[in-house]
C-alpha cells in the first residue's frame, strides 16, 4: 500500500550545523514531493517542493533531493537556527490520487 | 494576501454532537483539502474539494462529510461526535490540485 515514512523520529543539532531529514516513500506513482514545518499550535507551513523530474530543488537554506531509484527524498537546511526547531513532515502527491499523503514527521531540536 | 482562515480555532463538544467548521482559502485558489492531525495517526487526508465537487476523499467514516460553496469557501461537517474525534483539522487550499498546499492554523476539536 501507500506510505511514506520518516528513518529519524528526533533528530538533534546544533545551531550552525546543517540538518538533514530523511524521508522514504512507497508509492512508485508519485510524482509531487512537499516539505512541511510545524511549530506547535501552528499548521503545516510550506519549505520547497519538487516534483519527479527533477532530482534537487534549492531554496533559501533548504535544498530538497529526491532519488526516485530508491524512493528517498531529503531536505537539507544549511546553517541551522533556533527557529528551525519544528516538526518536519514528508509529503507526497501523485495525479492518480491528487491528496497529499504524509509521513509520520521528524522533530528537529536545534541547540545552541 | 490573506493566508487560509479556519474558524473557530478552539471548540469543545460532548459525545453525540454534531460539528462544523469553517476554512475560507487563499483569495484565487480552487481547490481545498481537509486532514485530520492526531499524535497516534498523524495527518490524515479526509477529503479534498475543486470547483464545488469532492474529488477525493479518504478513509473516514459517513459520519464525516464536507462542501465546497462557490466562492471556494468549504466546511467540514461531523455528525454524532466521539471521544476519538478529538483532533486538529486542517484545511489546506491551493490553486489547483497537484499544486503548492497552504495550510491553516486548524481548529483543536476537543470532544468530551
């Protein structure tokens, strides 16, 4: 069945270092990638997407990589801060079912 | 511009009652999804709506249902309420399906 799933459930760095977040998917259909923040009491906030044709996506810190050859996808963020202390969820999307589906989501504790 | 708007934020219902709440999407956008976000199942999609039509929905019970109205409003509508329902719903908008979701701050349903 569908699922994408996160390896780390925590994940602890250290202000400055760069985090990565990792990210397994199953659905071999997908074709849209989503990365979310969550701070407490907040709603998802939207990071950087992607979609299937491409393999890396950069933003502002973040830069997304999907591996469709072993359905992995990461986000990185380089220098981390405080204020990316968060939950960070996984999504993924596909034409044949056009909902997000998402995974169980990483705690990034940023200290100082 | 205007972020999605849910409403109200915080509800507190008993068992047996019935719910509805309220997302006003992002001004231009068609499409919006609602999902519900517990700690032991994460963010579940319940169903999204485009142009006043659901196009999908997921994998909850009759008791959950929603609408689109033409302005793109939507409304989320819980029947016979149970402690299990407690969550936070979310809706999220985009343009289109398969495109960039924004999400809400959500409404903390507490049922007692």
């Amino acid at each position: 069945g569908e699922s994408v799933g996160l390896h780390l459930p925590t994940l602890s760095v250290q202000e400055g270092d760069n985090s990565i977040i990792n990210c397994a998917y199953s659905n071999s259909a997908s074709d849209y990638f989503i990365w979310y923040k969550q701070e407490s009491g907040k709603g998802p906030q939207f990071i950087i997407d992607i979609r299937s044709n491409m393999d890396k996506r950069q933003g502002q810190r973040v830069t997304v990589l999907l591996n469709k050859t072993v359905k992995h996808l990461s986000l990185q963020i380089a220098a981390t801060q405080p204020g990316d202390s968060a939950v960070y969820f996984c999504a993924e999307n596909s034409d044949n079912t056009d909902k997000l589906i998402f995974g169980t989501g990483t705690r990034l504790q940023v200290f100082p | 511009k205007a972020g999605v708007t849910q409403t109200p934020r915080y509800l507190i219902k008993t068992r047996g009652q019935q719910v509805t709440l309220s997302c006003s999407p992002i001004s231009g956008h068609r499409s919006v999804s609602w999902y519900q976000q517990t700690p032991g199942q994460g963010l579940q999609f319940l169903f999204e709506y485009f142009s006043e039509t659901q196009r999908n929905k997921g994998n909850f019970p009759g008791r959950f249902s929603g609408r689109q109205f033409s302005n793109s409003r939507s409304e989320m509508n819980v029947s016979t309420l149970e402690l299990g329902d407690s969550a936070l719903y979310l809706c999220a908008s985009s343009f289109e399906m398969n495109t960039e979701a924004f999400f809400g701050q959500g409404t903390r349903l507490t049922v007692v």
